[in-house]
C-alpha cells in the first residue's frame, strides 16, 4: 500500500462525502484528490490524468475550466455576484428566461428559477399541486410515477422516485405516489420490439388514470432515459400516449429533463423526439456547462395564470435565497452561446457514431446482455449470464471492481450497479474516445476475462 495522498488523509477527517458508505473509504472504494481539469480529462495533484467519461455526475458538457464560461463567470463577479430576485431583477436573469423559453418545446411560458435538481422537481410538484387548487379544485392530490424512475433526494423529489437502494431508508416519511410501469425496453415481452412495449405500458397508464385520473395533480416523467435507474430507455411513442392520457384527464405532465436535456439524448430537450409539450419542464445539470449550481422549471401559461390574484395564498411563495443567482445565469448564458457558435448538435451527431462504432465493439464481450445508445449516453447492461437474464450476485460488485479497474487505466467509469455507460463531455475528441475505448475493453477484461 502506497501512503494515502495528503490531502485524501484531511479529506478522511472533516468530510462526509455525497452517496458514500464512508467506510468504504479509502479501502474498497479509492478516493481520487483532483488538482485541476482540463477538456475531458481530470488532472491529479501527482499529475495522474484520467477521462472523464461520466461528466462529473452529468453536469459537464464542454469540458472541465472551459475557459468561454470560466470567463463569463468572472466577469460577472467583478460586475454583480448576487441580488435577491424578488422584488429585483438583472440582465442575466431575464436575458436566460428569454433563451430558454426560445429554445423550450412551444407553450412553456414562464421560467422560475432554483439551484438545483431537487429543488426544482420540489417546485414543479408544489407548483402542480397549487396550480389544480387555485382552480377550486382540491381532490387532486396524488403524483403518478414511473416505476424505476428518479427525480433526486429531497423528500418530495425521492417520494416520486422508485429506486429502492436511495427510497427504501426513508419509505415512512414519503409521499405515496402511485407507480406505472415503466415502458423500458429492455423489459420488453419476447417478440414485442420498443415502441410496443411503450404502447403496452401506455394502456396501463390509461386504466391507471381512468381509475384514479380525478385525484392526481402530475405525472412526472424522465423522457426518453431513466438515467439513474441504469441509463433504460424507451420509445416516444410513450410519451406522446402520456400526453394524450394527461389532456384527457386534466393531469399535467411533468419533464424531468435535468439529466437529459441540453443535447444528451441527440435534441436540445428530449420531449422534442415525442413531440410534445409538457406543462412544467425541470433543467438543471447541464444548465450551466457543468460549472454553476442552477435549476430553472419552465411552466405553462395556463398553470402560471392560476397564480394571478389580489390575495397571498394564491402566489407561489416558494423561494430560494440563490434563486436566479446572476454567476450561475452568466454560466448558463455562456453555455448557450457555445450551443450556437459550435454548432454542438450537429458535432454531437459525429461524435456519438464515432463513440457508437467502438460501443458495439466492445459489446460483443459475452457478459453484456444489452447494449443501448441514445444521443450520447451509451449504456452496457452485465449479466453473469446475458441468455438467462441472470445478474451477477450483488455481493461480487462487479461494477465497483470495474470502476476500480477503470482507474488504473485512467478512466472515470462510474457503473449504476452493473450497468457501465459512457456520458462523457461533448468536447471529448479522437484521441480521447480511443482511449476511452481502450481502457473500458480493458478494465471490463480484467474483472470478466474472457478468451
Ligand atoms: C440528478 C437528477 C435529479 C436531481 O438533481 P440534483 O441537482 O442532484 O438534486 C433529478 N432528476 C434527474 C432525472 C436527475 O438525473
């Protein structure tokens, strides 16, 4: 055993790290002190470099100290850091609103703004909630939601989420939402194709509502990949039955497109594949190129118009003390801006095929029981044995020996379970897919050899 770093023995004192058995550390689980980053890569304080094919939890899309957003960032500190947004407004703020609700799926209306993903998913179930009272109608007061969904880990946000390992500790304090099942194809019935297995579980959706419409305020819905839940995917065709379903029954839809919305899935947002519109639409993460804490929920005229009234009760008094903070906002507008002048989706679409070439590759290891792709999140599916859909037990922990395996070949792989994926930053060029490549292949050989 080589001494721990310095700094991992300072760490190991004070902090408490997020989704973190702090046992773990430093034995089972190393932990990786970064001095700086630099494109895809992270750099270490003994210069170690690995790549950075998880973009930091999802947020990065440019690459790490991109220097167009690090710039905006400092000159607005130099300008204005922070004010309050009620009562005041500033250029960033506003100037946001504006881009956004060009860029948003038409009829979203109104931006609100939070720091982060939670908070935001927090706001639109308030805001749904309120939205059907200040109408006079009070039955509803139900959320649907998918099964194997996630929407983060604030009490509302982990009530309507239905990954057990996160909700099953704090079941007796949530919210009791009711589960539709999810139209993943990856549990398509034999012979059935996606799009399908969309339009099966669609028509468990419409008995669902038709049972139950009357009560419910939203559904809420990761369009197109449930990232969390091990990067499943599924049909619009889904979504656009959902929409259908929530107009019929007076229940608002909900996007949840915090993990997939600036370009992740191929389309600035990924509601634009189905073609629809939803009632509240939640950003965060890439919001921001990956460089600012910043959430924004996109709400529709109608629901905004319920709120418009002499009296108090009706407003919507939620606030946040860094609401619409003018830093995160000049981060943000920075990030659109790079959209426009690199023309990212179009550059996108080359990258993924490259990234798609190697991903199928590496996919014909005989443990891999599925291999998916949507824009550029890649995702491969371990199975100790992929004909029986048999899993490896838990208690090998595939995935975290992967990951460890990863980084000695300098890579950031971080498995959701034993399912391994690729979202790396859109700025990631030849030479770092053919790395990314290499080193995957090799670290999923080391665990699992194979002739
Ligand atoms: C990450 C995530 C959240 C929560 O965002 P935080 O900023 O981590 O609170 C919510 N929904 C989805 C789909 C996410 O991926």
């Amino acid at each position: 055993m080589t001494a721990l770093p310095d700094l991992c023995r300072r760490d190991l004192a004070v902090l408490w790290h997020p989704c973190t058995q702090m046992r773990e550390h430093p034995g089972i689980m190393p932990l990786l002190p970064v001095a700086r980053g630099e494109g895809a890569w992270l750099i270490g304080q003994d210069g170690t470099r690995h790549l950075d094919a998880v973009s930091s939890w999802w947020t990065n899309l440019f690459g790490h100290a991109e220097p167009r957003i690090a710039t905006a960032i400092a000159q607005q500190a130099m300008t204005l850091e922070h004010v309050l947004l009620a009562g005041f407004t500033h250029e960033p703020a506003v100037r946001l609103a504006e881009r956004l609700l060009d860029l948003a799926p038409p009829g979203l209306a109104r931006v609100f703004y939070a720091d982060n993903g939670s908070a935001a998913v927090e706001v639109a179930l308030k805001m749904s909630f309120h939205a059907h009272r200040n109408r006079g109608d009070t039955r509803r007061t139900r959320f649907v939601t998918l099964s194997n969904s996630y929407h983060g880990e604030t009490l509302g946000a982990l009530s309507v989420g239905d990954i057990p390992l996160y909700r099953r500790t704090y079941a007796p304090l949530l919210l009791e939402p009711l589960f539709t099942p999810s139209p993943d194809a990856f549990n398509a019935l034999p012979g059935e194709d996606a799009e399908a297995c969309a339009l099966r579980c669609a028509d468990e959706l419409a008995t669902m509502l038709e049972q139950h419409g009357e009560t419910v305020c939203a559904l809420i819905v990761e369009p197109l990949v449930q990232c969390a839940g091990g990067m499943r995917m599924h049909h619009p065709a889904w979504l656009r039955r959902a929409r259908e379903l929530c107009d019929a029954h007076g229940v608002h839809l909900i996007a949840d497109e915090i993990a997939v919305g600036f370009g992740r899935t191929g389309t600035m947002f990924a509601c634009e594949q189905a073609g629809i519109a939803p009632d509240l639409m939640c950003l965060s993460k890439g919001i921001t190129g990956g460089f600012m804490p910043l959430a924004a929920v996109l709400a529709s005229p109608t629901i905004y118009e319920t709120f418009l009234d002499d009296s108090r009760e009706r407003a919507f008094l939620h606030s946040h003390s860094y609401s619409g903070n003018p830093l995160a906002c000049a981060a943000a507008l920075a990030t659109l801006g790079i959209f426009d002048s690199d023309d990212v989706l179009a550059r996108n679409a080359v990258t993924a095929d490259k990234l798609a070439s190697h991903g199928r590759r590496i996919a014909q290891h005989p443990n891999i029981a599925d291999y998916r792709q949507s824009g550029m999140i890649f995702a491969f599916e371990l199975m100790a044995d992929p004909a029986a859909l048999t899993p490896f037990p838990t208690s090998e922990r595939i995935g975290l020996q992967i990951y460890r395996a990863a980084l000695r070949h300098g890579l950031v792989l971080r498995p959701l379970g034993d399912v391994l994926y690729w979202m790396p930053p859109y700025c990631i060029n030849d030479d770092d897919i053919a790395h990314l490549a290499t080193a995957t292949q090799a670290a999923i050989q080391e665990v699992l050899p194979c002739a």
